[in-house]
C-alpha cells in the first residue's frame, strides 16, 4: 500500500498525485528500482479516476522518475533526472539568479533589414533559397509521414553521418555517425555538456575576455568560474595553472578566439591537450565560425590532435547558414554518450525532424560546400573594406585587429575614451555595436568594439564606418 497525505483544499486531484508521487521518489519512499501499483490498483485504493493516475504516471514517465516496460511493469527509474541536471543545492538560488541577472546584457531583438554592425548575423540575403526549398519539397516527398512520427534524440542518422564526414576533411577530426549528436544549436550543446560535467563549485577555465553565453550557462550549475586572459596567441595555460592547478573543465574557442579573433597557438595547443589528458580534465572546444578563414592554412580543430579522448567538440550551422535554422551538434567521447543523451531526452526528446534531413541532403549533394566557397570570398572582400574606410576616415581613432577569419572583427580605441562611451555615442548614431569590455570578466586594459561585417554590403559598410566616425569625432 502506497501511503500519501490528503489532498489540500484547491488543488486539482491530477496534480495533487504528480506531486506527492515525485516526492516520495525524492525522499527515497519509493526507492529507486521499486515497483509501483498497477494504475488500477492504485485509482482503487485511493478512489480516484483511473484516467488521472494514467496521467500522472505518463507524466512522471516523461520527466525520466518512471520506466515501464512490458511484462514488468511500472518501476521508478534508477536514474533520476537529478542525477543528471546538476543540482545547485549547495549554492542558494537567489544568489544565482543574482549571478546571472547582474552580468546579463539587455535583450536586443534584431530586426530587419539589418544595421551596422551587426556581429553576429551571416549574409542572408546570400543563402540559396530556391536550393533550400526544392530540396525541403524532396526530402517531404520521400520520408512520407515517418518525419511525423518522432526522432532519435542524437539526431537523425543521415545528418550526423553527413557531419561527420564533413568534420574529417575540413576540420582533420576523426569520428562517425556514432559519436555525434545533433542539438538545437551550440547553446543547447553547451548547456548539455554544463549539466552533465559540472556540479556546484566546480571549477571551469574560461577565457577572459569570453563569450558571455557560455560562461553564464556555466555560472547556473553554481560552477566556480576562472578567468584565464588571452593574448595574441590565445588562453596563456601557465597563468591558468597558477589561477586554479584543478579545474572540471575548460571552455576554449581555438581556431578564432571570441571576441578577440586569436588562434591558440600550437605549444599551447599541445600544452593544453597533454595536460589535461593526464589530469583528466574535460575540454569543451566551441568550434563556432571555423569555416571562415581568409588567409594562411586551414587551423585544425583540437579534437582533430591525437589523444583528444576527453575533448568535446562544439559546433553549429546558425552562424554559416542562418540561425533560425537552429541546429549544432557536440562530438561526444565515448565514455560520455550515455550521459549526454540521458539529459538530452529529459531537456528535448530529439530535434525537430524535417530541417536534419534538408541539412544532410545540403551537405551530401555538394550544396554546403559551395555555399561555404562562395561565402568565405564575399566576406573576405568585405572585411578587405571595412578596413579600409575604417583606415581612411576613422585613422587616429579606431584600428582593427589583423585577424583574417569570421564574421566580425575586434576594432581598438586609439583615444582615451571607453568602449561603453564608444557604443553608447554609436547607438546614438543608430549603429549596432557592442563593447569589448561587455566580453571581460577580471581585465580591465580591453577598450574597443566588435564591428560585424559580414551581413552588410559595401555601401552600408561606408554608410557605417562614416556614422562611425561622426560618433566618435
């Protein structure tokens, strides 16, 4: 007999079973393997509808406390979700929030036609529509209604063979369908990998200046985060050793450093990699634009090096195709599959079906390929001029960085003033721009802005740099 308190005034009977069922769970009542009641026995004993203790344990199933299986009936399950979703008992939840909230940007909403200078947005105007769609039309016309049917939580088959193909001849990594695992975009692959990797207090190497995202996602499982400064070879790991010699885990972006545009350089490359290969240190490496790279040889991913078992590699299609199209993936070790997907299938059961097999029919016939040459010229010629009217009407005040790869570049004040002086008279001249300093987390000597240019023709690049200019004057 399964014992539970009455039911309060007000609350539904649906919900007061939900809730007193999980918390048995939780407090160990009902230990983990134990079998529960038949549906029916248990609506008897407590004279209630059969109906709603089917919802209930659907309910319950769902969120991972359950598992039924035929001829066996319903048992609790001996994973829970919290043995998974790192708990922040340790930290008190109004500090994190307080956290979060007090190094949380204000929400920008972009609209269209877009602005100087957008950072983060492709060309997309660019992108092959007609291709998209005839091939959105095929993909529909030979899956029939299976795509409606549901998904495998790593993602469908053809897209992560697709990918895997992709990632050995482009980026030198070496791995297979089976150890990729298609996300939402690389946020989700990120927040994925917090949840699973860190608990409360541990500590994770960030760079400093960050991509702020990632070091937030990082900061809600009450992780202890370590600011580890760039310089113009990339993370310095011997100031990081002396910062914290033990950390759970890094966050790196090797092939171009966010926002500062660096690549790690070799010695550390291989530095980092033997280190923390002997200490058992996991890597998560944000691969996020490595496709675009305009000048000198291709830089291979960490992952690609031999003896990267513990590295995790992260990627997306968001910032070389569009973003809506939200779709990324994680290479995943071995050891760290199960895991991944466990709370994969607890946070989005899989992702959405039609757009992976689009995706793997784009790579698969060629289409991705070019679109990435053709790409990778246009923005080529556009950073080539925003440099030079940058050079030419702005000489004195701003300088860009000599980097040579993505979608937006670092420009450095020559004045005394701020970079949030900087961005403020920039808005007022209704450019969007956004501070370097917004990526440091312990430096104070960054001062410039994160000019995009990828998305902007020649005429709103000048259009710019001259608002610009008269901003900065």
């Amino acid at each position: 007999m399964l014992s539970l308190p009455a039911r309060p005034p007000g609350m539904t009977i649906t919900h007061w079973l939900y809730q007193e069922l999980r918390q048995a769970i939780l407090d160990g009542r009902l230990r983990r393997g134990a079998s529960l009641p038949t549906t029916r026995a248990l609506a008897s004993e407590h004279g209630i509808s059969r109906r709603i203790v089917v919802e209930a344990f659907d309910r319950l199933r769902d969120e991972g406390y359950l598992q039924a299986q035929v001829g066996v009936g319903t048992r609790v399950n001996d994973n829970l979700p919290e043995d998974y979703l790192a708990r922040t008992s340790a930290v008190p939840l109004k500090r994190l929030r307080k956290a979060v909230m007090d190094n949380q940007p204000p929400l920008t909403l972009h609209g269209w036609p877009i602005r100087p200078f957008r950072a983060f947005e492709p060309a997309l105007s660019e992108f092959p529509m007609e291709i998209w769609a005839r091939l959105t039309a095929r993909c529909m016309r030979q899956t029939s209604r299976a795509i409606l049917a549901g998904g495998d939580p790593a993602g469908a088959h053809a897209l992560r063979d697709a990918i895997a193909e992709y990632l050995g001849t482009s980026r030198g990594v070496s791995c297979t369908a089976d150890d990729i695992i298609v996300t939402s975009g690389s946020q989700q692959g990120l927040d994925l990998l917090a949840r699973v990797l860190l608990r409360a207090d541990d500590a994770v190497w960030v760079e400093d200046p960050a991509y702020i995202d990632a070091v937030e996602i990082f900061r809600l499982t009450g992780a202890k985060i370590v600011p580890v400064p760039v310089d113009a070879h990339g993370l310095d790991p011997q100031i990081g050793r002396a910062r914290c010699p033990r950390p759970k885990a890094i966050y790196l972006t090797p092939a171009h450093q966010f926002p500062l545009g660096v690549s790690l350089g070799l010695d550390r490359r291989l530095d980092l990699l033997q280190w923390t290969r002997r200490e058992r240190i996991a890597v998560i490496e944000d691969d996020y634009d490595s496709e675009f790279r305009y000048s000198g040889k291709p830089i291979p991913a960490l992952k690609a090096l031999a003896g990267a078992e513990h590295i995790f590699l992260v990627g997306t299609f968001s910032k070389c195709l569009f973003p809506s199209l939200r779709l990324g993936y994680i290479v995943v070790p071995d050891a760290w599959r199960d895991p991944v997907l466990r709370v994969r299938r607890l946070v989005e059961r899989y992702p959405t079906g039609l757009p992976q097999l689009v995706l793997a029919s784009f790579i698969t016939d060629g289409h991705f390929g070019r679109h990435l040459r053709r790409m990778r010229e246009l923005y080529a010629g556009r950073l080539e001029f925003l440099r030079s009217e940058v050079s030419s009407r702005l000489a004195g005040m701003l300088e860009i960085a000599d980097v040579e790869a993505g979608l937006n570049t670092p420009a450095y004040l020559l004045s005394a003033m701020t970079s949030q002086q900087a961005a403020e008279r920039a808005r007022h001249r209704n450019l969007e721009v956004w501070p370097l300093d917004r990526y440091a987390l312990a430096r104070k000597d960054i001062r410039g802005l994160l000019l995009g240019f990828a998305a902007l023709n020649r005429r709103q690049i000048r259009k710019g740099v001259v608002e610009l200019a008269r901003a900065l004057e």
